[in-house]
C-alpha cells in the first residue's frame, strides 16, 4: 500500500482520536494495561508498571515513525480523560485494526464511534482497499463493535490468533472487514 500517514487527529461527536502522548502513560496503566478483563481477548498480557505503559506507548511513536501502524488514543471530549486506543496496521492491501477500552466505557458505543470514521478514511484514500479486524469467537462486544462500525462477517478463521489472557494455544477468530466500493 502507498505511504499513507493518517490524521493525527480524529474528531468524532463524543471523542477526540489522538497520537499517545508519554504523560498517558498512568491513564493507559489505570484505565485497561493492568485489567485483566479489558486485555481478556488481546494479543498481550497485562502491564505490572505505568513504566511498562510508558514502553508501550514509545513503541506506539515508533510504529507511526516507520509507517507500520498508526495508534489514536479515545478522548471523551466532556471529562478529557483517555478511555481506549484504536490501532491501524498497514499492511499491502489494506489496514488491520486493533483496539482496546476501558471497562467503564463498555457498551457506551465509544469504540464503533471511533473505528468508522477512521476506518471510512482509510478506504477513502484510495490506497487501502480493504480495512479489517478479527477477534475471538467469544468477544461478543467486538463483534458487536464491529457490526455497528459497518463491518461485514467474513468467516472463522480457525485458530487464528494469540489470546494468552484465554489459552496457551491459538484461538479460532471471527474476521470482519469494509472494503472500498461496497456499499
């Protein structure tokens, strides 16, 4: 895919999407990088240190430094205060999200909220033709997500990803995507 550099700022009605900024290292740390139940379905484990937040959050800047993936942190707009994280990670034909957010903001429609627009710029760049995520079969709040984001269910893909925080081995995972020129 082209060298696409997105907005380092999204706005959306109830969230500002930003670049992660290292004084958000104690919100990330407090609000999901040590909640077990909030990293349940991702790819690593929970953080024992704001300094590991703060690791974290450099190898953010150097992903978007390189082009490999371009991390936004959620803002609700009303209290400022930093409730999740939006990953694109381009890769030939499109951009893989990830995503990830506070317990107290489940079921408020903060991530669909923020995973169309950006999204929706991706594949209107005319570089990505495809956007994508997948997630566990038993994440039923990400499917949710992703359905109210306007992605399509594209199939199972049998042990597919790395849930660690669910078992040692890999996990069967839904795949969902937009793709440029559907409706």
């Amino acid at each position: 895919m082209s060298a696409l550099i997105p907005p380092e700022t999204f706005h959306s009605e109830r969230l500002l999407l930003r670049r992660p900024e290292m004084r958000d290292a104690p919100a990330m740390f407090d609000g999901w990088a040590q909640d077990i139940e909030a990293l349940r379905y991702l790819s690593w484990q929970p953080h024992g240190s704001v300094a590991q937040a703060e690791s974290h959050i450099a190898r953010c800047e150097a992903a978007w430094l390189d082009g490999s993936a371009y991390i936004h942190f959620l803002v609700e707009r009303t209290t400022n205060r930093v409730v999740g994280s939006l990953a694109s990670r381009v890769d030939e034909h499109g951009v893989n999200f990830g995503y990830v957010l506070r317990q107290d903001g489940w079921g408020r429609g903060f991530m669909a909220e923020a995973l169309r627009p950006v999204s929706t710029w991706w594949l209107e760049q005319g570089g990505a033709h495809r956007t994508w995520a997948t997630c566990h079969t038993a994440n039923v709040q990400s499917v949710r997500v992703l359905e109210k984001a306007g992605f399509t269910l594209e199939g199972t893909l049998r042990r597919w990803g790395s849930n660690p925080n669910v078992s040692p081995d890999p996990c069967d995972h839904f795949c969902y995507s937009r793709v440029r020129g559907a409706s």
